[in-house]
C-alpha cells in the first residue's frame, strides 16, 4: 500500500485547560501540549508580563490586568479555534470563576476540550517555587506568603462541571 496516498482524518481544534496550584508545572505541561502540529499556546503569564509588569506589583494588582486581558483574550481564542487551531490556554483554571470563564469560550467555539489538573502538594508547589525565583528565569517573583494567599482561592476541578478531565 502506498502510504503517501493515505489521508488522515483532521484533528478537531481542541481548547486545553491547566488547573494546578503556582509551580505545580502548567507551564511546562503547556510547552508539551504545544509540540502537538496546529497548536499554539497562550500564556497569562508572559502577556502579563509584556502588557502590565511595571504596573504590576500585589496581588490586587494581577486580579485587576488577569481581568483585562481575560476579556482581550477569548475572542482571539476563540478565532484561533474556530480556524481550526488548538489552543494551550495557559491561564490557571483553579477557581469556579475561572474555570467558568474558559468552559464559556468551549460553549462559544464549540471546540473540543481537555482540562488537565495537576495536583501537586503545596509543599513540592513552594519548592519549585523557590528554585524558580532563585533561577529568575520566570515572569514574575511570587513569595511564600502570595502563595499561601492565592492558593486559598484554589478549587478542584470536578466532572459536574463539565470538563472532560485529566488528572496527572
């Protein structure tokens, strides 16, 4: 058989979403996801960072530009997919809100989608954490206590919200 006279069926556009605590590896699960052909990744972080990071400097602060960029962000999303391009969402998935928030652009794309979560202990959470802002290869520098501050807020994910899961 000649394979090159073999055609593949093409992959529906798929909307991956990261749940999992500061350093539990997000980001590095979104560089893996992004090897996949036709996907890109969209990172809250590094838009942040070029948009707001001199203007950046509490808590407060990342709620109020996270915000912004949440409503400047989903249409593009949801171009992206509905042209047939999966997309790494690499925001934090760790609230209801949030979660709700992206389970809204599924609704509106009608893209596929994955949910994957990350449940790594807050201890293994603060170790990465810390070598991270040793190496200061990151964005942004979270400490300890903004840790323990934004991971209050943390909600694991669960299927009644209507996510296909899939927990690593």
């Amino acid at each position: 058989m000649n394979t090159s006279s073999v055609s593949t069926l093409p992959v529906a556009p798929t909307l991956h979403i990261l749940c999992g605590k500061i350093a539990s590896g997000k980001s590095t699960l979104a560089s893996e996801l992004a090897k996949n052909p036709g996907t890109v990744v969209l990172s809250e972080d590094m838009w942040l960072a070029h948009l707001f990071k001199e203007t950046m400097h509490s808590v407060q602060d990342y709620v109020h530009y996270a915000e912004k960029l949440r409503s400047a962000i989903k249409p593009h999303t949801i171009a992206l997919l509905n042209a047939g391009v999966s997309v790494v969402l690499d925001f934090p998935a760790n609230t209801l809100a949030s979660r709700q928030w992206m389970m809204s652009i599924v609704n509106e794309s009608g893209a596929q989608h994955l949910l994957h979560y990350l449940p790594v202990s807050d201890e293994v959470c603060k170790a990465r954490l810390r070598l991270r802002n040793a190496t200061g290869e990151h964005n942004f520098a979270a400490s300890d206590e903004q840790f323990e501050l934004i991971t209050r807020y943390f909600v694991e994910p669960k299927a009644e919200e209507g996510f296909h899961i899939r927990r690593y």
